[in-house]
C-alpha cells in the first residue's frame, strides 16, 4: 500500500509492505508535517520561523529546541561549515522569497541557546533547509512505526527503512543512472549534490567561509539510524573539506559516508558497504 503527499518542495511517498488499513494514521501523520512546514518553512512568510528572525529571540518548543542543538554541534565538529545562519546567502541567490538583498551577517556562534531560550546575536537569520523536513518526516516514521515494522519511507530519493532494504544510489554523473547498491537495516540514507536545484554556478549547498556554493563535491551519501542526522551530516560533510569530513564520521557513532569529489576520487568510511552495479 502506498501514501503520497507533496510537501516541502518534494514528494514524499511511504510504502506500506503489509496490507493494513493506515489511512486514519497517515493523514494525523501528514497533518504533522503540514503544521512543521508552515511554521518553520523558510518559503512561507509571516510564520513562527519568520518571527524567531525578525525578533532575535524566542522561547523555543522542545523539538525545535532539539533541533537546533543539533545544528550546533554539527557546527562545532565542521569547524563552521556546517552554519544554519546562511540565510542571506541562500536568499541573495534566489533560493527564497525576500524581495531585497539581505545583510550577510553570518556565524553560528551568534545563535545563543539557553534551554529553550533562543537569542540571535549580530543581525543572524537562522534556516532550517537543511535539516527541518527530515526532522519532520522523523515524526512521520515514528508514529507510523507504532503500527507497522516493514516499510519505507522515501523522500526525495532519500529513504528511511524499517526492517531491511536494498537502496539503488544515483549516478552522480548522471541523474537517470543508478551506480551502486547499499542494503539499509532500520535506518536511513542521505544524500547531497551539487546538481539539484542549480541557478547558474549557484545551488543550495553553501559554504558559508567562501560565501557560495561548494564545487569541488559531485555527491555526498550518508548513512545512520536517524533520518535528521543522515540529512544533517550529508550537507555538513558536503560543504566541508574532506580531511575534517573524515574526522567527523570518526567522531559520530553509527555515521557511514562516501564523498565523490569533483576529480572523481571517492572516499568511502569503513562499513560504508555498497556494491557497484555496473
């Protein structure tokens, strides 16, 4: 059985392995969804993301607060890369709805988290396009898990399985190719690449200490049991150079990754284990 919904600028598509009538839980679990993307979607304006930026500080609910202490660590270990306060850069590059340039204040040093008291310091604007719809399709699989242990939740190409699952990996030379194999137990993989979401010489992965997209990355997968972390790291270590990507994987329990880099190298971490198919 199958549920689809198109949110968050992608289409979302579980598929049930067991024939159970689910309808009453998806559509509480697609309502879920729905509340994150309007509150918290960049592309919405006038919404509680909006006010965190426009006010420089709230009182956080307990995901979001989770939410953004993640972000922060993932800062800490990328030495900086990884920075939720690229706002003025993803903005100023046409991937948003601001109709005026943005001041580029950026650091995520200026994001100050007490609690769940949130301060932006020096003009910041935070952004969660890089980790707040997995964290929402999380919830999604969380609920769904309750009632059901075999099946896949696929996002945008990237995939949250329960129970286990042979995953195709695109091409990153070329999108309508499949490359390799992974077999996924009860867990997710990610992926992030220069290829999506293109505008010229800019897409959505920034690095935030050159102020602009990051070229010398075709494709990064990640692997780890949580969605939101496989998402996370994969455009942390694809915005990052690739001596402190490997430094990260090491630090990060359960992170499997393979990073392609522009020149073709591939670098793969240690049980990061697919298969060619070619």
């Amino acid at each position: 059985m199958k549920y689809t919904k198109e949110c968050f600028w992608s289409r979302l598509e579980i598929t049930v392995f067991w024939e159970e009538n689910l309808d009453s839980v998806m559509a509480e679990s697609f309502s879920l969804l729905d509340d994150f993307e309007q509150n918290y979607s960049r592309f919405i304006s006038e919404n509680i993301l909006s006010e965190i930026n426009k006010d420089k500080s709230a009182k956080l609910p307990k995901e979001i607060q989770s939410l953004i202490s993640l972000c922060l660590k993932v800062s800490e270990l990328t030495d900086g890369y990884f920075d939720i306060t690229i706002l003025p850069l993803l903005e100023n590059a046409w991937y948003g709805i601001s109709e005026y340039e943005l001041q580029e204040s950026l650091g995520y040093k200026n994001i100050i988290l007490d609690w769940d008291n949130l301060t932006l310091k020096n003009n910041v604007n935070i952004e969660f396009g890089s980790c707040g719809k997995w964290y929402a399709v999380d919830l999604v699989y969380n609920k769904l898990s309750k009632y059901t242990d075999n099946f896949i939740v696929n996002f945008g190409w990237d995939m949250r399985v329960s129970w286990k699952k042979t995953i195709h990996l695109e091409d990153p030379m070329d999108t309508k190719k499949t490359i390799w194999t992974i077999e996924i137990v009860d867990g997710a993989i990610a992926s992030s690449a220069g290829n999506k979401r293109r505008i010229w010489a800019w897409h959505h992965l920034i690095n935030p200490k050159q102020k602009s997209s990051e070229n010398n990355i075709l494709s990064v997968y990640v692997t780890h049991r949580l969605w939101v972390f496989a998402d996370v790291f994969s455009t942390a270590l694809f915005v990052s150079p690739l001596e402190i990507s490997k430094e990260v994987i090491k630090k990060v329990s359960w992170l499997e990754a393979m990073i392609i880099l522009s020149d073709g190298t591939i670098y793969k971490s240690r049980w990061f284990d697919c298969q060619l198919t070619i």
